[in-house]
C-alpha cells in the first residue's frame, strides 16, 4: 500500500522465511521536522510491547529512505472491513469485541503519555486470526510528564486526521 509518506509491502526474512510488514519512507523530500518524526516514530514503536499495538521488529536506512520492519498484519483493517460489509452489520459482540481492544491499546499509549493523534478506521489493523492491531504512530505525542492534563499546549496544531481529531486537542 501506499501513503503519504511512503509505501507499505510484505517482505519475507530469509533466514526462516517468517513474513513481515515493510514501511519504507522517503526522507530524501522531508522536512528536518518531518526527519525528526520519523525517527521518534522508530524509537516509540521500538519501546511499545502491547498485544493491541503491531510489534515493532527492526528498522535501518536503505539509500535516503528509512524502513521500519513491523509484524505482517493480513487481516485488512476496520476502513475495509466496515466498507466491505456494503451497509450490513457486525455483530455486536465483534463490534465490542474490536471496541475493547481499541480501548486497550489507547489506554496503554495513554498510561506512557502518548497521544496517537491518528486514530482512524485505516489505522486500525487485523492479524491472521481478528485481533486488533493499532499502527502508524507517526504523528503520534509523547506528552510532557509537567503537563496538567489537557494536553492544549502541546496538540494543538491540528496534527491527524481532522474527522478524527483526538478530544484532548479541543479546550474544555
């Protein structure tokens, strides 16, 4: 697949043939900011072990593009999965099901003071057997451990999705 920073393919390790997701961004057309969220991106993911949160397994420079090694999630995710159902249902129980594992991993990203800040359907993986995965940490906040709780100060620049905007970026 391909996205705003770069694309996304499946690239296979040849020491046991084991599968893996590839993000491959071009840094070469970046901004030094944009450089800088990369790599915090790289250096978040490497730190998150959550069964919720697609696992980090290794990343490094190819030419002027950094590739970030993740673990192969093939079950699509909630944009396709909602879409593909052309207007029928899920279940409840699926639909809770894929609610509360959302939760889970908002609420580990949010216990180390990290806000997504892109939480959308596309954002929201499948592995082989159903089980959410939360990815793309690229705009994501590391919040100041000072910070009083609305988080204003630091999101508000209007970083995201804007159909998703996270509460905390609106004042109360």
């Amino acid at each position: 697949g391909k996205g705003s920073y770069g694309k996304a393919c499946m690239v296979t390790r040849r020491s046991d043939q084991m599968k893996f997701a590839m993000k491959e961004v071009d840094l070469s057309r970046m901004s030094r900011k944009e450089r800088e969220d990369i790599r915090m991106e790289v250096n978040l993911l490497s730190r998150l072990r959550c069964p919720q949160i697609v696992e980090y397994v290794d990343s490094f420079m190819n030419g002027k593009s950094m590739c970030i090694v993740m673990e192969l999630c093939d079950g699509g995710d909630l944009d396709k999965l909602v879409k593909g159902r052309r207007g029928r249902r899920l279940s409840e129980g699926k639909v809770l099901d894929i609610f509360i594992q959302i939760c889970l991993a908002s609420k580990y990203v949010h216990n180390r003071k990290i806000l997504h800040r892109d939480l959308k359907p596309a954002n929201i993986l499948f592995d082989e057997v159903g089980d959410v995965k939360l990815t793309d940490f690229g705009l994501s906040k590391v919040v100041d451990e000072e910070s009083d709780g609305t988080y204003i100060d630091q999101t508000s620049h209007g970083a995201g999705t804007y159909w998703y905007l996270p509460p905390e970026c609106f004042k109360r």
